[in-house]
C-alpha cells in the first residue's frame, strides 16, 4: 500500500467512524472547511488538554489568556500583516488551478531527498551489516549530485524571498522543470503575491463601518494583553503567556485534509525574557517541545527539527518541529525568537508604554520574545497518522481475519474505556450499567449491548478505545469483569471494583505528563 493509498483511507476512516466530516456536506462542502464529529472533538479536546496542562501545569511561570477573534485594525498594522502577510502565487494557464510558489518548490526539493533515500535504502540490500550509511552519503557521486541539487535551489528560494524578487521565483520553478500537477504542462503565469487574511465590516451602517479583520494569528492577542497580565499577575521575567483560539487564513492551496485549513486552531505560547537571553531560552524551549512530542510515543525518527531558511521580518532564530506524515515530513510546530518586535511595534503605534520594570537590573525594557506555536488541527491528524493501523491477525483455527486499529496513546483516546453485557438478558445489562454508571464521572465510556462481542470490540477497537470491559454471568456470582487490552487482545480477568484503579493507571492524563 502506498503512502497516498493509506492517506486516503485514512481519510476515510475518520468519516465513518465519526472523527471527521467536510463542513456543509449536504450543500457540497465548503472547501478547506472540516467539522468535527462525536470521536473528533473528544480526541481534539485531549490534544488541548495535554498542550495546556503541559503550559500552565507544569510551568509556575506560564499563565494562560483568551483574546477575542476581532481586534483592532491597528494591531494588524503594527504587526505587520496587513502590509506583508502574503504567499507567493502561482497558476497554471491550462488547468487553471492556484499554487503557492514556494511550496511547488518545497515539494520538487523533498522529491529530491526521496532519491537520496530511495539510493541509501538500496545500498543497504546491496551491503547488508557493513553497510556505512554515512560514508555512503558523503561518497556516492549519484547523492552527492542530487543533494547539491537541493543545497542550490534552497539558497535560491532563500535568497529570492528574502529579497522578494518574484521573477527569481519563477525561475526557479522554470529552471526546476515543475509542472502543474493537474495538467502537467509547465505553462506558468508571474509570481504575485497573495494576501492571506479575511476582512469584514463592524459597524451598524455599512457606508460608516469599519474594515476590520479575522485574526490570522492568536500571538497578537496575547501581546496587546501583555502588560495587564504581567501587572495583575505580577509576574517576573521569565513569564509566558499560554493561549488556544480559532485564527483564519485565505490559503491560496488548502489541502492534505484537516493540515491546512481556513479555519484552524493554534495553540501558543510567547515567553518573555531579557533582551540578549533570547537564544539561550530559545534552545530551551525547542527541546522541551520535543520532548512533549516524543512522550506521545509515536517514534523518536518520526521527528526532525527543520531550520528556517528564509526568516520572518520579526525572528532572529526559527526552527519547525516536523512530523512524518503519510504525504512525509511536514511542520506542525514551530518555535520562533520573535525579538522585541511585536511588543516594540506596538509600543509605537499605540503611544503606550509596554515596557517591564526590571528591579534586578534597576530598568526598564521591552522583553524579548519566545515563541512556542502548533497547530491543534495538525496534531490532531499527526495522532490520526500515527495511530491508525490496519493488521491480519490468524486465529488457532487458521483462519485470518483483518482489522483496524487506532492505537492512539490511552491519555487522548476519544473512549477510554467500552462497556459490555455478555447479552442483553439475565440482568447483565443491570449488571454492565452500575459499573458504567460507577465509572463515568472519572472516564469516558460508552456502553454498547448490540452485536456480538467480537463486533463491539472491532468497533472500539476502529475508535482507538484502549480498553473494553465484558460483563458475563460469573460477574453476577463473583463480581468478576473481563477486560480487553487494544493494543495486545489480550483478556484478564479482574474484580470489578478494580477497574478504577486499574483505569487510572493506565488512562490518565497525569501519566502522559510525568512522561514528559
């Protein structure tokens, strides 16, 4: 099964299984617009979780805030986004259809670094246990070659951003020899730019209202705050300001399902702290988030810290922590040194002073900025990504049968735990309830009496529930359950007033943060 065949299963699977829906579905759909279903919203809200006890739990120093979406025109004026909040864009005459300039480029570079490992992962069948994969890449003029390929063109992109020389863009896209995707011809119109945010109108007139804007970003929500949380919160730098919000971007290109959307969830942090301690923090702060990554499980070389080529008018540093994805290696977080922009931009455009008092130091400044920042959405299809399994599993007899398996981490599993009467008679059901009813305050369950039990636990099993309790006649005598372990199949027998205990071991979301 190829990399594309199981995205589209996967995409599939969440429909079905109520994770995922296209919004508007019965009028068509609504491009690049998702809604979440009841398995959906139980997984993104553990995901919000995590991230938010992970900030302000964990961390004395990081409180959180919730900004309004509409903000004042000026914000997006000394931030910066309304004179250079654009993509660079692109299309293509004959099949009509709108790029993002730098992405075609992005891909045609990561093509590139699938030959180089398509070559390393023949080496290693040619060569077996001496095979040296370092020495390979540094030696073998075919990698040598094409990496050469990708050190040029992403010097060029670079440099031609960074400049923001269209044409050279352009050129790079016709020296580079890509094609529409659609059409296949390599008839391109000029590089322009695209700006990406959505404007409305407040005001109860329409020839009086104002032109204002849906946030692009939920950062500037938390540094116009900065100073009423640092004054009411009397806060020390170091400090951090933890927020989760809705935020909204015209994509020129929405696409790879919930990855990129019009309308997506950001989850961030900015951390305040003197000027010329930036980098120090910095460094910190991408490997604590790396850390948060990895405890979830899914395999350490699943991740990789990629650097900035080209960066932002407000960073002096910026890494993307990028997951492996069906469609490969894609950023879902990044950790940027914003400086004193955003904060100094706003002490001037307003006529405010935003300025910390440091009495170590006897003076005031304007911090300087850390900024931690994932997309809830992203990480949601990153869990989905990672999780979703599809196994043959042979039984005594020897027959084979087929299953899916969400083995999503316990902690954010949409269920945590399936509960079963044996058969809906002989008081099972009365049985199977008081248990449910004992234990839902604590956990999410679900009870479910219809089908036979291999089908109700294949169900469970297709949501990612990470454990299934079955109540049969011997639990009426002994008060004795069976439970179902997901991941192994593998069936204990417990007493019933275990449950708890054993649930919260497993379950909780406490574990999930000690890992970290």
């Amino acid at each position: 099964m190829t990399q594309e065949e199981l995205f589209k299963k996967l995409i599939a699977h969440s429909k079905e299984y109520g994770f995922v829906f296209q919004s508007s579905e019965i009028y068509d759909g609504l491009s690049a617009v998702y809604d979440y279903g009841q398995n959906g919203v139980e997984l993104k809200n553990n995901i919000r979780q995590y991230w938010w006890e992970a900030m302000t739990r964990l961390n004395e120093n990081i409180v959180g805030i919730d900004s309004a979406i509409f903000m004042h025109p000026k914000v997006w004026t000394a931030s910066g986004h309304v004179g250079a909040f654009s993509d660079p864009l692109i299309d293509n005459k004959d099949s009509k259809k709108r790029y993002r300039a730098d992405v075609l480029i992005e891909e045609w570079i990561e093509k590139q670094s699938e030959k180089i490992s398509k070559e390393v992962t023949k080496a290693k069948k040619r060569f077996g246990d001496s095979f040296d994969e370092a020495m390979f890449i540094k030696t073998n003029p075919r990698v040598l070659e094409t990496q050469e390929k990708i050190d040029t063109v992403s010097n060029r992109m670079a440099t031609s951003l960074g400049e923001d020389d269209l044409a050279e863009v352009k050129k790079i896209i016709e020296d580079c020899e890509i094609a529409c995707p659609v059409s296949g011809t390599r008839n391109w119109t000029e590089v322009r730019h695209f700006n990406l945010m959505f404007d409305t109108k407040m005001g109860s007139v329409s020839d009086d209202a104002n032109v204002i804007y849906l946030r692009p970003e939920t950062a500037q929500g938390i540094f116009v705050n900065y100073l009423n949380v640092q004054k009411t919160g009397r806060m020390k730098l170091p400090f951090g300001i933890a927020q989760i919000g809705k935020a909204f971007r015209n994509e020129i290109v929405a696409r790879q399902f919930v990855f990129r959307m019009r309308e997506f969830e950001q989850m961030e942090m900015q951390f305040f702290v003197r000027p010329g301690e930036e980098l120090e923090w910095f460094e910190f702060w991408k490997e604590k988030r790396m850390r948060w990554h990895t405890a979830l499980g899914f395999g350490d070389d699943n991740y990789r810290f990629h650097e900035h080529a080209k960066l932002a008018h407000y960073a002096n540093a910026a890494f993307d922590i990028e997951y492996k994805f069906p469609f490969g290696f894609k950023e879902v977080e990044g950790i940027h040194s914003r400086t004193d922009f955003d904060l100094a931009s706003h002490q001037k455009l307003s006529g405010k002073k935003l300025q910390y008092f440091d009495s170590e130091l006897n003076k005031n400044y304007v911090p300087y900025v850390v900024e931690t920042s994932i997309g809830l959405d992203r990480t949601f299809l990153m869990v989905l990504s990672a999780a979703y399994t599809e196994e043959k599993i042979t039984r005594d007899n020897g027959k084979v049968d087929e299953r899916v398996v969400l083995r999503i981490p316990p902690a954010l599993a949409p269920i945590k735990l399936g509960v079963f009467p044996l058969v809906n008679k002989d008081g099972l059901p009365d049985k199977a309830r008081q248990i449910m009813d004992d234990l839902k305050v604590d956990f999410k369950c679900q009870y479910e009496e219809k089908d036979s039990i291999g089908k109700r636990y294949r169900r469970h099993d297709a949501i990612g529930t990470p454990f299934c309790v079955t109540i049969d006649h011997q639990s009426l005598e002994d008060n004795t359950v069976t439970i179902r372990h997901r991941d192994t199949m593998e069936q204990e027998r417990v007493d019933a007033s275990r449950l708890r205990e054993i649930m919260e071991e497993k379950v909780s979301m406490k574990s999930l943060l000690r890992s970290i």
